[in-house]
C-alpha cells in the first residue's frame, strides 16, 4: 500500500538523455530560470552539463528538486530547484476545476498537462528559486543548477505529475482525489430516478437483521508455547531446523493474537532470512546453526559471508540497519552535512564522504533513512566492512560504541 508520504517523495536513477525538452510544459519550465538569468554563458555550460550526464540522481519532494551535480572538483555539488507548494485552498480549487472539465481530466490521465492549468501549475517570473553548493556566488542560477533545470525538464517531458508534485501533492493520491471528485459531479449531473416500488426504511430493515455482539475474545496466553519435537529421520529435514523455524513460528503468532499486528509484515525472502539468521551469532555456530545459515543462503541465492554480514546489521538495528548495509542514497541537507564539522572537531581523523558514507580508514559511518548513524569497521587496507556498535542519532556516539 502507498502511504501519502510514500507518494510525495520520488528519486529517477536515470534522466532522458538530451538537454531540449519536448513538450510545452517543459520549455516553459525551463523558460522560467532562463528568465531569472542574466548570463547566457552559464546557461550554455549548464545545457552541456546536463548532455554530458553530469547530473546524478534527481529527487523531487514537494516544493523542491535535489540532486548532485559533478563539476571540475572531485565532490560533487549539492544542487537544488525551489517552488513554492500550493496550499490546501488552492489545492482544492485546482482539482475541483480538472474534475468538472472533461478535456483537463482527459489530458492528465495521459500525462498531459492541460492548457487550462499552464498559468497556475508552472512557474511564474522569479518563482523558481536556484541553490547550489559551489562557491559561484554570483547572480544565480550557476552552471550546477542550469544543468539540473534542463534534466527535470526532460522528466517533466516524460512525466508532469513530478511538477504537481512540486506543488504539494503526490500522483496516488491525486489521481485518488479526481477520481472522488469526478464521481460526485457525475452523480450530481444524473436526474432523480423515480422509484418503482415502495421502500423500506432501513432501521426497520436492519432491526429483523440484527445478530447478538460477539463474546468477548479469550486472554492471550502468558507466554509463547513449546513446538513439538521433531524425530530424526533421514528422508526429512533436520529436527533441529525444523524446531528453530517452529519456535519462530510460534513467536509471530503470540505477538499477532497480543497485538493484532504481524510483526515481520512485508518482509522480503532476504530480509526474512536475515531476520532468522540473526538469531545465531556466526562466532561459535553449533552443527544446527551452520546448516540453517547455508540452506538460508542457498535458499535465497546468496553466499553465507553475505548472510552472516546482513545478519550482524540486522542484529545492529533491524529492517532500517539491513537498508543501511545494502542501499546508498543521497541524504537531504542536514545530519549528513553536519557531521563532518563535528567529527573533526572531535580529531578522531578526517571522513571522506561519498553519498550517505563518511569513510576514515577502517572506520566508516553510514546514515540511515531513518536519522540513525550506523558504524562500520574493516580491515586497513580493505572494502570488507562489518556492521558494529549501536546506531545513534549522533555520528560521535555511533562511532564510539
């Protein structure tokens, strides 16, 4: 299921390549900064910049457009597009006018955006506000941020729900929102049927219907129960596997009868067997546990180093430390750019950065999606790195644990 929040926050990997969009919306879009610009030579070596693929990955949140941009310095520039979100008032009005109109609703659903909408979804005069992160502090926008005009301009082509998205709202619960609207005017557009039999009220209908409540649900039991014991037997799988995987079991149904919840809900097979695996230190593995990590391993298509590595993340902190292990992202302003100043005034060695990754020799400190720092140990002169310590919201104390 796809929260709002989920909706309002989307990141493109890759960009149509070509610098010259396409449609009309996203040469008006592009329009906009050209306008706020008073120097066509930054312009032409953003328009290069953005041919050439110097711009990674784009993220567009409400009201923003984050990527980094590489330029002549090995780090590249933190580069960002702002535009003011409608809102809720506006909103309303907005969907309101693509309900009632046929032709608006019709152009959006084929990822047009419609004429009718040009004035008040896209930018107007210095409405589209540049930063970047390079020391050009001339008039902006810089080269960094002209190149990251043109890129979204080219996924504005492919897709302008990613410009109503700028403006506030995601495209799952906007296409939500028309879909009740649209159904509310057509119902009000239906003339009053007359009705060809007489009609019952419904609380008379419903009072020869009613059923006695339900008895109040049994208490969960005070704790989980044993599994059975499983007799060794040479065609089956191994009894003590099979009571590892039993005693689970049994623990996910106690927590679901006390909690109503699952609590591995939407776990993937890696995850799942991350989540088993954990359960057994690899340091001191008996016979019963090295078979469970090598049929996990086997069962899931990767190695028992690979477990064992994502065993001890998720032994660190769960779902959002195996993420931190497996899945680099570019991180928002904030925590991440704080960091650095902080380690080195704390002089435990210079951190060179790389996406969410602050690395200093043998120590490294990742930061999770969730806000939490986790801390990572390797061999000098090695890329093996180990999850270690507690996360913490602070990079200080994660790297201390």
């Amino acid at each position: 299921m796809i929260t709002a929040r989920d909706d309002r926050r989307r990141t493109f990997e890759t960009v149509p390549a070509g610098a010259e969009a396409a449609s009309w919306w996203g040469r008006a879009w592009v329009s906009a900064l050209e306008a706020a610009s008073g120097d066509p030579a930054r312009l032409a070596r953003g328009r290069a910049y953005a041919v050439e693929g110097h711009v990674d990955a784009v993220t567009v949140t409400p009201g923003r457009i984050v990527a980094y941009v590489r330029g002549s310095r090995a780090r590249p520039y933190r580069t960002e597009l702002a535009l003011s979100p409608f809102p809720d008032a506006e909103w309303s009005e907005l969907l309101e006018t693509v309900a009632a109109d046929p032709t608006a609703l019709a152009s959006l659903l084929e990822r047009e955006v419609p004429q009718s909408l040009a004035g008040t979804v896209l930018p107007g005069t210095g409405e589209l506000v540049a930063r970047c992160s390079c020391p050009d502090t001339a008039r902006p926008p810089c080269k960094h941020a002209a190149a990251l005009c043109y890129r979204a301009a080219r996924l504005l082509d492919q897709d302008p729900f990613v410009l109503l998205l700028l403006r506030g709202r995601g495209e799952r619960e906007l296409l939500d929102e028309l879909t009740r609207r649209n159904a509310a005017h057509a119902a009000r557009e239906q003339p009053d049927a007359a009705p060809d039999f007489p009609g019952v009220q419904a609380r008379a209908a419903l009072a020869r219907n009613s059923l006695p409540p339900l008895p109040a649900p049994l208490p969960a039991p005070a704790a989980v129960g044993l599994p059975p014991a499983y007799p060794a037997d040479p065609a089956a799988p191994d009894p003590l596997v099979l009571d590892q995987l039993a005693t689970d079991a049994a623990a996910r149904a106690f927590a679901l009868l006390a909690t109503a919840e699952d609590p591995i809900a939407g776990l993937t097979l890696w995850q799942d067997a991350v989540r088993l695996a954990s359960a057994h230190h690899t340091a001191g593995l008996t016979g019963a546990a090295r078979t469970l990590y090598r049929d996990l391993a086997r069962a899931t298509g990767r190695t028992t180093t690979d477990l064992a590595r994502a065993a001890a993340a998720w032994r660190q902190g769960g779902r959002p430390a195996l993420a931190a292990l497996e899945e680099p992202w570019d991180p928002p302003a904030g925590p991440f750019d704080r960091a650095r100043p902080a380690l080195l005034a704390a002089s435990p060695g210079a951190f060179r950065p790389e996406r969410n990754r602050l690395t200093a020799h043998t120590r490294q400190l990742r930061l999770g999606r969730d806000g939490l720092w986790y801390a990572y140990e390797s061999r000098p002169d090695s890329e093996d790195w180990w999850p270690t310590g507690t996360p913490s919201p602070d990079p200080l104390t994660a790297l201390r644990h």
